[in-house]
C-alpha cells in the first residue's frame, strides 16, 4: 500500500457555498465550455484537463465501460479492477458451483495464479471523443437512398464510423471499436474510439450477504448498508496490447489510475462521478410520460411481479436453482422495483401537469417566435404517441410475458431449423450432417448450465395464460389458435407437451431426432412453432409501429431544436445514451417526507441492527459480527470510531453509472455508486434536486472487507491510498 500524506489548500469553505449543485450528465468535451465555473464553485481543487484531456492523460483514461451495461475503474498500476457487486454478479455466477458457492461465500485470489479468468466478460477504455455532427450530417444529406429515420440509426451510424476511421486501420486493430451517438434527438454527434480488452479475471468479490445485503427489501432504499462491490483484472499480451486469455498475458499498465482517499466524506462535501449513464428521458412529453406510466413501466410491474413469485418460490427450494437464477432474479427485480417507484413518483410529483404547464409555455414562445415548426412538432409527438398506444401494449406484453418469461420462446433463435429442413427435403446428406452436429451443440447452449427445465416448465404455464387473460383472441401469436383448439386453452397440459415431445424438450428427444431426422418432426414441433410464432407477431407489430415511432422521431428532434434555441442561454445537457459523461454535486441528505430527515450517512451498527437469521436477504456473517464486536475497524473507521458503510450525494445519475467511481475535490476514490433513492424514481424523466440522491458504497467500506474481512492485504499493498 503506498500511503501518501497531502496537504491541499482549502480554496473554499463547502458549508458557506450558496450555489447549488447542477443537474445534469455532462458531456466530457464540453465541461470546460459548459462547467468550469460551477465547478469551481463547488469547490473543485483541479483543472477541467485533469478530468479530461483530449491530448494528454487525464482521470477519464482509468474509467471503463465493464461488461454490456456498467462502469469500472482502475485503482492500481497493475490493472486492477473495481465495480460493483451486482456487476460482477455474472461472472461470479458463473464461477460457482454447489461445492464452491462465490455468490454465497464470496471469493478471494491470494495471488495472481488464483484469479480466474471470465470469457465473454470486456471493458472498454475510450481512447478518443471526436465532434462529427458535421460529417454525418453531410453524409445523410449526400446519401442517395434518404430515409427520415436514418439520423438515429445504429447501423447507419456504425457504418458511417468504420467508414470515417478506415477498415485497414480496424483490421490492423482488431482490438479497436468506433462508434458514433446521437445526442439532443438527432441534432448532434460524438464520435468514441474504444480499446476493448478481453482477458478479465475475477480477482475478489464478497459474500452477496454483504454484496448484495438488503437484496430486493433495500434496493433503490435508503438508508443502505449494501458493501456492493467486486474486484477483477485487466491482462494483456506481452506488448501490453489487449488479447484473448493466454496463461502467459500480464498485468495491464493503465494510462491512469485512482488514488484512493481515505479521508471519508462530510456535509456539503464535492463530488463528481465518471460513468457510462445508460438512458435518461428528460425530453419527454407529457404524452410520452403518460404512456410510460401506463403501459411500459405498468406492464413490466405486473407480469415481473408474476415471473418472480415463480422463480423465487424454485429457488428458495433447491441450492442449485438458487444458483442458475440468480443473476436473472436479480436482473429482472431491479427494474421490476424501478418501475414501481417511478409510477409513484411520477403521480406524487405530478410531473404530467408539469410537462403540460411547459409544453404550453413554450407553444407560446414558438409562436411568439414565428417558429410555428416548433410548436407543430409537440403536436406531431402527441399524434404519433396516441395511435401507438395500443400496438405499444400489445409489444410490451409479448416482451415481458413471452420473450423474458418464457426461456423456451427463443429457441427459434437458437438454431437455423430452416436450414435443416430444407437440407431434409432437398436429402443432402453433407450439409444434414454438418447442421446435425450444430443442432446438438445449439441444444447444449439452450440447455447450459443456468437453465433448469422445472423452473422453465413452472414459469412459462404461469407466463402464457397471464399474456392470453390480457390480450384479445384476435391479437394474439398465432400459435395460440392451436393451444386454444388443441388443447382447449389448458396452457399446463401445452406446456408439458412441449416438453415431452419437442426435439430441445430433452436430451433424449434430441438424441431420437438426430438418429432420424425428418421434416415432419420439425414441422409439427411444439416448441420451436411457439417460438417462431412469438417472433413473427414481435416482428409484425415493431413493423407496424415503424411509421409512428419515425413521426415521433422526426418530431423530437424538431422539438429538442426549439428548446435548445429557447433555452441558449442555460446550456442544457443531453440524455443518457451510453456515452461516458461527469455529474458532479455535493455530499446532502434529505427529508423525505414530513418530520423524516434522513443523514447523509450509514455505518456498521444499522448491518448489526437489520440482522434478521431467518431471512435471506439481512444474514450477517460471524465474522462480520465478531469484527463489529471487537471494534476492529483498523484505519478505515471515522473519526468518531464508527465504521462507515455508505453515502449519499445529489449526483445525477441512472442505471450504466453503476461500478462509477465518486471522488472528492482532488480526483481521489471516496465511493462506489450503485443505486438511486426510492423517492426520486422518476429521474430518468425528471431531475428533482430536493428529493433525488445517488446512493455510494464508502470505500473506507470496501477496504475493511479487503482487508479485515478477506485478509487480502496484497491487494491493499497494490492501491495508492492518500490519507
């Protein structure tokens, strides 16, 4: 551990500041344009190019995009990783088994030949941020097959990225990505040169009875005593470059990593968090919010709430289901939850007869203006917005009951059985003998080790007849005819056959096929005409939304000019897309409700005090127990002697930000943040500056796990911590 003494002069006393922390996830390239000033303000101790640089080394380069949807950072010189629990969550599922459980037990490599490597698990680094507006602009206006809906699409955008830095460069890279964002609705783009790494192994992780403390009670719950993090490792090749996994890659040699403060945190106290905000909604209509509320979010509350019953009920049963579902218990509660508080909120704050006072403001503006385009545009969103209402249901129900709910609803997309059965029909003994072999290692996938056919069976009896209770007859996948005459609408007996006669319905079933395959068996196949069935009626509603998501595409980008005209001079922020962006605030508490003010924050004592041995979600560790009882919290304790567990901050934040790095005034790790507050819910629409908190693991926290708990002390020795 290289401990180092700092002194900084202290430039501003937070307690006397009156401005208040700015909303916003703000774009990188812009922060000196858009933000130096507020920063200072609050009580930044660095220079803008310290947080970003485009030509040198800056804070930016030890941040990365850690697996498909959260954020890590580097805290060592030798590529040592830090995220949270729950993002970690995968690979650690992955790795256990019922004789070595790491989600129960947690895990801990005490040298470097004990950590584990985690195929398919990546981070990115962003190597580059490019302003391309003009260039794709210039590029649609040129393209000689225009669509209107071409300015927001991936695969345009993607292509136009290879195009502008250049195939023998990407062939010659192979470990360099490029992709370009739309921002503010179409009227902006950034370009993102990424370094991608692919040899990331699993380093340490705690039990998920601190991991993941207060499960599905406490998330988006404050206060919290979650210590949710996990440690991982970046390898590369002997030239440091990044390669697949080889037993002789090295530690990576980052550009930049954290120091890590072991200060704590204080009223007032700055903050800025580094991350990869996945998606926010702050442009939304009042029509948008409406059909939010009412459909997405309402349809995701009760068909997950129905999934999960089901699943908890199997798991709580059997050790190794607990295991298998996990991760997608976990998955699919976290926004189940979200979705909840976000209805509550959005009534509670009354946001739709805000977004009304607003749109008619500035209807008014635009017609004072003469920008009449501006004001038909909020008509055009409210066209388009109602007449997609029922088709937007209809694609809801078939995501959440069928697509999520249903694990054998996707086996179509498992396997090219068209393939099969025209090599059957056309009898070409090669090719049905090449698509054999691929049929059974398809079947191994589908049946892996997280799959349990009695959970599958159980869920998808559930699943199908709460889908076929909501939607009418005539609306339905046509594979419901059949169940309705066949089967007479006995969705338990349909799911059993499906089971027992189709070729993934078990290994024997394949095993029969593959002796003698014929058309008939794939035509008359239970499972995979369900699953074609499904896709195909997903497929014609996503076509028949097409014209009306493009109307409102098109209209919000109109609309988002207007506002950015409008609102010149306050320089707004764009939505969360995925795209690495800085939040800054400052360490706050809040009253909730009235005669309720909860403290900024927790310790030790409310894990001792939620201990409850018969419920799975608040078991304690003895010898968490026995480090609490004996007060030895080592240096990581507050001044007061209390071992601190988490924070708040008024950071804007939303799901991606997980696994960010909070830091203080000089740049330094202070925290982990890895939720919202269950009474701001509606953030992604809406920020609310007395109401909204980011919720942050204290990495005084983290480090007593590491070290009093694992005894990992080489992992600490590794870490530059400045007290």
């Amino acid at each position: 551990m290289k401990i180092k003494a700092l002194f900084i002069g202290t430039a501003f006393l937070l307690s006397t500041i009156t401005a208040r922390a700015d909303e916003g996830m703000w774009l990188l390239p812009l922060l000196k344009q858009q933000n130096s000033e507020q920063l200072k303000k609050l009580g930044l101790n660095l220079d803008p190019d310290q947080i970003y640089n485009p030509d040198g080394t800056s804070l930016k380069d030890a941040i990365v995009i850690f697996g498909g949807g959260c954020t890590g950072e580097i805290i060592s010189p030798e590529g040592l990783l830090i995220t949270n629990h729950h993002c970690g969550y995968g690979a650690i599922q992955q790795h256990s088994t019922v004789e070595h459980n790491y989600l129960k037990d947690g895990f801990w490599a005490m040298n470097r030949k004990e950590e584990i490597p985690t195929p398919g698990l990546k981070v990115q680094f962003i190597d580059k941020i490019e302003d391309v507006t003009d260039y794709v602009k210039e590029a649609l206006e040129n393209d000689p097959d225009p669509h209107p809906a071409k300015f927001l699409s991936g695969s345009v955008l993607k292509n136009l990225a290879i195009a502008r830095i250049g195939k023998e460069y990407l062939n010659q890279n192979p470990w360099i990505d490029v992709e370009i964002k739309p921002f503010y609705g179409g009227n902006k783009y950034y370009m993102f040169t990424k370094k991608v790494y692919s040899d990331v192994r699993l380093v340490g992780a705690p039990p998920s009875s601190i991991g993941k403390f207060g499960a599905d009670t406490d998330n988006w719950m404050w206060p919290r005593h979650t210590c949710d993090f996990s440690l991982f490792r970046v390898y590369t090749d002997k030239n440091g470059n990044p390669a697949e996994y080889a037993e002789d890659n090295v530690p990576l040699k980052p550009k930049k990593y954290l120091n890590i403060s072991l200060a704590g945190i204080k009223d007032n106290d700055f903050t800025m968090i580094m991350g990869f905000p996945g998606s926010t909604n702050r442009y939304y209509t009042s029509w948008d919010i409406k059909q939010r509320r009412d459909i997405s979010n309402a349809v995701r509350i009760e068909m997950r709430g129905i999934r999960q019953e089901e699943m908890l009920a199997e798991m709580l049963a059997d050790p190794q289901v607990q295991i298998q579902y996990a991760a997608k218990y976990s998955g699919s509660s976290n926004y189940w939850k979200n979705s909840i508080g976000m209805n509550q909120a959005i009534d509670k704050l009354d946001l739709i007869a805000k977004k009304q006072k607003e749109e008619a403001e500035f209807k008014a503006w635009a017609q004072q203006q003469g920008k009449t385009e501006y004001a038909k545009a909020l008509d055009d969103i409210r066209d388009a917005v109602e007449k997609r209402d029922t088709v937007s249901y209809q694609i809801a129900m078939i995501d959440e009951a069928l697509l999520n709910g249903v694990e054998f609803s996707r086996v179509s997309h498992a396997f090219n059985f068209k393939a099969l059965q025209e090599a059957l029909q056309q009898d070409n003994k090669e090719i049905i003998q090449q698509l054999l072999q691929g049929l059974e290692l398809s079947y191994q996938a589908f049946a892996n080790k997280d799959y349990n056919q009695q959970v599958d069976k159980r869920v998808s009896k559930v699943m199908i007849k709460a889908y076929a209770d909501r939607i009418k007859a005539q609306d339905r996948p046509e594979i419901f005819s059949l169940i309705e005459k066949k089967y007479k609408n006995n969705y338990d007996k349909f799911v059993e056959d499906v089971f027992k006669k189709s070729i993934f319905g078990s290994e024997a079933n394949l095993k029969k096929f593959i002796k003698r395959p014929s058309v008939k068996a794939l035509q008359n196949d239970l499972m995979i005409n369900f699953s074609r069935s499904i896709f195909d009626k997903r497929v014609a509603l996503s076509e028949e939304q097409i014209p009306l998501n493009q109307q409102h595409n098109l209209a919000s980008k109109t609309y988002i000019a207007g506002l950015l005209e409008k609102e010149k001079d306050q320089t707004p922020y764009p939505d969360a897309n995925f795209s690495i962006r800085l939040t800054y605030g400052q360490v706050l508490p809040y009253q909730p409700k009235d005669g309720v003010i909860y403290k900024n924050y927790t310790t030790l004592k409310g894990v001792m005090e939620k201990e409850d041995p018969d419920n799975w979600e608040f078991i304690v560790p003895e010898k968490l127990k026995t480090l609490y009882d004996n007060r030895d919290f080592g240096p990581y304790a507050r001044d007061n002697g209390e071992m601190p567990a988490c924070f708040i901050s008024n950071n804007d934040i939303t799901g991606g930000n997980s696994g960010s790095p909070v830091m203080n005034a000089n740049g330094e790790l202070i925290g982990l943040a890895f939720d919202g507050n269950w009474e701001a819910m509606s953030g992604d629409i809406v920020f609310e500056p007395d109401l909204q908190r980011c919720i942050n693991v204290d990495i005084r926290y983290v480090l007593f796990i590491i070290d009093k708990y694992a005894g990992a002390n080489h992992l600490i020795e590794e870490m530059t911590i400045v007290k």
